[in-house]
C-alpha cells in the first residue's frame, strides 16, 4: 500500500490560517515570532512579550504543528516557543493583506 505523501499545504492552519485559527491563536503565533522573552507559568499558561495566553491556546498551536517547545539556551532551566516551517507560512500568509 502506498501512502499518499502529506504535504505542509494539506494542513488547514497553513493552508488558510486566518478561518483555521482563533483570534487568539492567530495573536500567539504573531507574538512567538516577534518577542524573544517566553516565560511559561506554573498554570501552563505562556506571557509572550508582555501578553499572556491561555495553555490551552499554546497547546492548539503545537498540535496543529505551528509552535514546538525547545529549551531556552539562554536560561537553562526554561523553555521558550519556536514557531516551525508550518507556523513560518502560516504567518506569512496571515501577514499579507490580500491572503484567503
């Protein structure tokens, strides 16, 4: 049997973001590629720069494939979020003004 090859594009977050995600997801993602400073709480909530967001907005960022948690190497002992290849082109499309 032979699979049929999953492409990034295959993916509703990244194919058209903005009716894929929630105002809030699409908010978060925005503000893991512009702030350096991700702290994480000890509700599992995330403050992004000076906003914070809800675990469960972080956790459906991360099962979509948007966001992965890596260690901070900075501080080791915390982690920080990075948005993945996925997240890349799903904000760049949500960053263009005439984007569907």
């Amino acid at each position: 049997m032979s699979a049929a090859a999953v492409t990034l594009f295959d993916k509703p977050a990244v194919a058209a973001p903005r009716s894929a995600l929630t105002a809030a997801q699409r908010e978060a993602l925005r503000h893991v590629h512009t702030y350096r400073r991700h702290r994480n709480t000890l509700t599992g909530g995330w403050y992004l720069g000076p906003k914070f967001f809800k675990r469960a907005t972080i956790a459906a960022l991360v099962r979509e494939g948007l966001v992965r948690r890596e260690k901070n190497t900075i501080a080791g002992k915390d982690y920080r979020l990075e948005l993945t290849m996925a997240g890349i082109m799903a904000l760049e499309k949500l960053e263009k003004p005439d984007a569907r």
